[in-house]
C-alpha cells in the first residue's frame, strides 16, 4: 500500500516537473517569436515582411498556451 503512494506521488511530481519545464520552453518560444515577427515585419523586404506573416501562424498557439498557463496558476494561487 505504502509502496503504491510513494510510486504514485513520485510520478505526479515528475510530471509537475516536466510540465513546468516544457512551459518555460513555450514562453521561451513565444517571446522569441514575437521579437522575431516585430523585427520582421519593420523590414520593407518582401520576402521579410511574408516571413513575419508566418511567425504570426505560430505565435496564435503559443499565444493560447501562454493564456492557459497564466489561468490555471491565477487559479492555483486563488
């Protein structure tokens, strides 16, 4: 019985921890991204222009991905 608990909370803190750790490379992305897209889109190159286009199709996932994060800890904190 004993066993099972310990097993079972190892695994849930491991997953805590691997959760937080793929959070941080999707804000990571995410600022990178953004800076990128900024950068981009100042350029009157077209062919940077249409790169910053596409930095916004994957900025939208992240975007959402960020908001989740930051809900569920405001609703931790609360």
């Amino acid at each position: 019985m004993l066993t099972s608990i310990i097993t079972t909370t190892t695994t849930v803190v491991t997953a805590m921890g691997q959760a937080a750790v793929f959070g941080a490379i999707g804000v990571a992305a995410l600022i990178a991204l953004l800076i990128a897209k900024e950068l981009l889109s100042a350029s009157e190159n077209k062919k940077a222009a249409f790169l910053g286009r596409i930095a916004s199709a994957a900025i939208n996932p992240l975007l959402f991905a960020f908001l989740a994060i930051v809900v569920i800890e405001v609703v931790g904190a609360l």
